[in-house]
C-alpha cells in the first residue's frame, strides 16, 4: 500500500483544537462523563449534529426492563395462586400478602428509577 493509499484512521487524521476557558472545559468533562463517553466521542458526536445517546439511560432501560419482567413472573403467580385450582388450596392467606407486598416493593424500585431519567 503506497502513501497515497493510506487508508485514514482518526489516529493518522487532522485533530481539532478548541480553546476554552477552564469552567467550559470542567463543564465538557463533566457532561461527557454523564452520558459515559470519552471526551473526544462526546464532542464529535455534538460537533457531527449526531445525538448523544448516554450509555448510563441505556443501562437504566435495561434495568427497568429487568423489574418489569419481575413484575410479570410475580403477577404470573398472584394469578395462578388465585385460581380454583385444587392443588393451590393450601396456599395461604399470608403468603398471598407477602406476594402483594413484593410486588409493591418492585413497583416502587420502578418508579425510582423512572425519576431518575
């Protein structure tokens, strides 16, 4: 491969310098870390007009999408332990409760979660 055929990479490419003052640059920093990209992505992700997607909501969604399965399996339960069935007649009244009372406790992990995006 000639020189001519280099083929470019953003290591053997033109690098931009951008003067700012030191609160913009703690700004910069503190924005990339909060969507948890480089510094360098983040701001060519802003500079291409690209949408600066946060790996952290991305994580978030997987959380809420773990606990929403959660809630499913329990709500599953709830309803076969309230069916006629036969075999389920020994569940008792207690252990209907503690169920109801998981499902609170993970609908409320939910909701915290959601405020926080």
């Amino acid at each position: 491969m000639s020189a001519s055929e280099t083929m470019l990479t953003r290591k053997n490419c033109r690098r931009l310098r951008v003067p700012v003052l030191p609160d913009e640059e703690k700004s910069i920093l503190e924005n990339a870390a909060r969507v948890g990209l480089p510094t360098a992505v983040y701001l060519r992700r802003l500079g291409l007009g690209l949408e600066v997607k946060s790996v952290i909501d991305q994580q978030k969604i997987l959380d809420l999408a773990r606990i929403n399965a959660d809630l499913g399996r329990l709500g599953g339960l709830l309803k076969l332990w309230l069916t006629n069935d036969e075999r389920l007649k020994n569940i008792s009244t207690q252990k209907i409760s503690q169920l109801l009372e998981a499902i609170k406790q993970t609908q409320e992990k939910l909701f915290a979660i959601v405020q926080t995006l």
